[in-house]
C-alpha cells in the first residue's frame, strides 16, 4: 500500500466531508437550489478523487509504477481543478 497516496485520499475524503457538511449546514439557507447542487457536484467529485486515490493505493500494485504515477497525477490534478473551474 502507498502511503503518500493513502494520506491524500483520506485527506481528500476528508475534506470532501468537511465542504459537504458546510453546504448542507451553512450554505443552504444562503444560495439558490441551484448552487446548492453546483456545491454538491462538486463535493461528489472531491469524493470520488480521494475515494479514486485510497483504491489505487491499496490495489494499485497491478500496473507498472509508470501507469500508478501517471493515475495519481490525473486524480490530484482533478481535485485542485474542478474546485478552481467551479469558483470561476
């Protein structure tokens, strides 16, 4: 199992929980039903990336280590992008 990636899937995971709890709790009574649903598409996304990050690292020993760094990357990119891309 790797390690860094398990620490950014359960770090992702994390805060995809954090940001879901926030727009259940804090946003709603603050935003249309539709941003709301924006902020939930994205949250799933957040979830998917570190659900996709703790998956590698535990069954990512298959692949060559090219293809696994290859998927980490892909996965962290998506995490810092669609955040940035739904602000904008």
């Amino acid at each position: 199992m790797d390690r860094t990636m398990t620490i950014w899937g359960a770090g992702s995971l994390m805060i995809a929980v954090g940001l879901g709890a926030f727009g259940a709790h804090g946003l709603k009574a603050h935003v249309t039903p539709e941003a709301l649903g924006q902020w939930k598409t994205g949250v799933e996304y957040q979830f998917y990336h570190g659900l996709g990050l703790l998956l590698l690292a535990r069954f990512g020993t298959g692949p060559s280590p090219r293809t696994i760094r290859i998927a980490r990357t892909l996965f962290l990119v998506g995490t810092f992008a669609f955040p940035v891309r739904s602000i904008s």
